[in-house]
C-alpha cells in the first residue's frame, strides 16, 4: 500500500493542488484527505479557521489551505 500511495503522490502536479486550494465548497471527500494531511503533519485548525469554508465545521479545509496547499511542492515532498 506504501508503494501504491507513494505512486500516486509522484503522479500529482502542483496545479492539481493549486485547483484544490481554489475550491469554494470542497466536498466531504476533499475535507476528509485534508484533515488526515494535517494530522499527518501535525497541523491543527485555528478557531479562525472553523466555519470558514463551506463545509468545513472543523477547520480542516481551511487550515490545510493556509499550510498545506499554499506551497504544493513543499507538502508533496513532506506526503513522500
């Protein structure tokens, strides 16, 4: 699975994440994968962040846009 997972990681862009960052009203799915990122990377949402997108009770979407999603060659390289 590692491999497979790391795969896929090498198949992504930068501008496939640049289109993510750009999402008004991500969906469940898209908030899911960006709140196990910022787990992964030990980021947690600020009380700022909560509500801010559509969505997004937690914060998860927001706090991964600001930290995660702004440099998209820093956080494939941290996912690798």
């Amino acid at each position: 699975m590692l491999a497979e997972a790391t795969r896929i990681l090498s198949e992504l862009k930068k501008d496939d994440l640049y289109s993510v960052a750009a999402v008004k009203v991500p969906t469940p799915n898209v908030i899911v994968c960006m709140e196990v990122a910022c787990h992964m990377l030990g980021h947690k949402p600020e009380k700022k962040h909560l509500n801010k997108t559509a969505n997004d009770t937690n914060g998860f979407f927001e706090c991964a846009r600001v930290n995660l999603l702004s440099n998209p060659t820093e956080f494939l390289r941290r996912m690798m």
